[in-house]
C-alpha cells in the first residue's frame, strides 16, 4: 500500500531561513553602494561609516535583548552610542538593507518598528510620546526615507515607500506612497507624482511648502479683492478698473468718488 500524502503540506512551501549576521552585514555594506554616491570601497564603508557600525552593534544587542541578557544589551547599546553619535534602543525591530547616512543623533525608541530598505538622514528621531508601557513608537514600513531632522512619534505607522522631507514632524498615520513635509507633518504628493519614478529621491529641498502655498493664495485673492474695491495697499482709494468683457454697459466704478458726475438738463 501506498502512504497517504496530505495534499495541504505540498501546497504550502517551507520557510525560508532567516539569514545570518554576516549575511545582514553583507547587505548592509552594498545597499551602502546604492543609496551614498560618495561611498568607494567596501573597506572604506567598513571602517569609516558610523552608521554600518551603529547597525551591526544593534543587531547584536538586539539578539542580547530578546534572550533575556538586558543589561548585557543596554551596555553595549550605550558603547555604541559612544563611538557611533547613534542611538538605537535594543529592543527596537530593524530590517534588512537599512542605511543610516551621516547618522549623528539619529534616536530610535525601544519599541520602534523598521522595514526593509529603509533610509534615514542625521537628525531623525522615532520617538514616543507617552510614558505607559507597550508600543509608544513608531513603525516605519519598507522603502522609507526619512529626511534630515525629521521627527516621527508616536505609535504611528508610516506606510510603504512614503517620503518624510527634511525637518518635518509626522505625528499621524501615513499612507502608502505619499510625501510628507511640514510641522505638523501633512501629506502632500503621492509617488505618481514624484520628480524620481526610481531609486532614492533626495530632492528634499523641492518638496512642496503647503503652508506658503496657502499664504500665496490669500494674498493673491487680498489683491484681488483690493482692485474689485478700488483700494490700494497703502490704504488710499484708487479708481476701480473694469475689467468684464460681458458686461461693461452695466457696471459702475465701486469707489463713489470716482464715479462720473450726472448732469442734468
């Protein structure tokens, strides 16, 4: 006889292997290639970037943490710190492929969550804002760049590929593929409409200023408003101008005083 085969264990493939710290390491040394033009050799970015540094100290400190050698993974967390200007907690979940640029007094909180082929600049914090115990920071998913500066908070979830300009606060849920500048952070440009299709957009100083954007709009609609009335900036009347095409028998100046004198017979 033949024995019976559970179609359900064909059908479902095996897991794949989580990889090894060497193999981490290897992509995080070329993804460096990808994303930093000034990068030459693979000795150079061994040796001379905080940021692949900070990375590998984590991820050992980070296996310390979840064995239950907290101490252990705080002190070497705080050595890296020392050495690297970069502080990530070592309870905090990294993916792979993740490249910390520059990095000095980049902060990553305990319970902060990042994707794969995730970028961040100098300056950028994933921090919490509250004091109660559990998830209180946020999560970054793959293909995220978070500008110089920015600060992300709260347990928040940034979506994929999303793009946080320079110096912006992000204090709520950010959706797949949007553009976020500002403070507080507001989404302004989806990834149909971004100057780079592919790669890593570090155009951050052309992103949209929504909050300029409104106040052009207001004083463009003020001086429109101040010819329809017949005022000038300075506050003094001046004639109105008539500029209707349709209607130019009906109208009248706004101002009285430049209205034309009726004569009477």
């Amino acid at each position: 006889m033949t024995a019976m085969i559970d179609p359900h264990t064909l059908a479902t493939p095996a897991p794949h292997p989580a990889p090894g710290l060497w193999a981490l390491l290897r992509e995080d040394v070329a993804c460096v290639f990808q994303r930093d033009p000034a990068a030459r050799t693979t000795w150079e970015v061994i040796t001379t970037y905080p940021g692949v540094h900070a990375l590998l100290w984590h991820r050992l400190s980070h296996v310390l943490w979840r064995n239950g050698w907290r101490y252990s993974a705080r002190f070497l967390s705080f050595c890296t710190r020392m050495f690297t200007q970069i502080d990530i907690h070592p309870g905090a979940a990294v993916g792979r492929r993740f490249f910390i640029d520059h990095g000095c007094g980049v902060v990553i909180g305990e319970t902060a969550e990042v994707g794969d082929d995730v970028t961040l600049y100098h300056g950028v914090t994933l921090g919490g804002v509250s004091w109660n115990p559990g998830k209180r920071h946020p999560t970054l998913c793959d293909g995220v760049v978070v500008g110089a500066g920015a600060k992300i908070l709260g347990p928040i979830t940034v979506g994929l590929d999303v793009r946080v300009g320079a110096n912006s606060v992000v204090i709520q849920d950010v959706p797949d593929g949007m553009t976020v500048v500002g403070i507080p952070g507001r989404v302004v440009l989806p990834a149909n409409q971004r100057r780079t299709r592919q790669g890593i957009d570090l155009d951050h100083h052309l992103m949209p200023d929504p909050v300029g954007k409104a106040i052009s709009c207001l004083l463009e609609r003020i001086a429109h408003l101040e010819q329809r009335l017949g005022v000038s900036p300075d506050g003094e009347a001046t004639p109105a101008t008539n500029d209707c095409d349709t209607c130019s028998d009906l109208c009248e100046p706004a101002h009285p005083a430049s209205r034309p004198k009726r004569t009477t017979h």
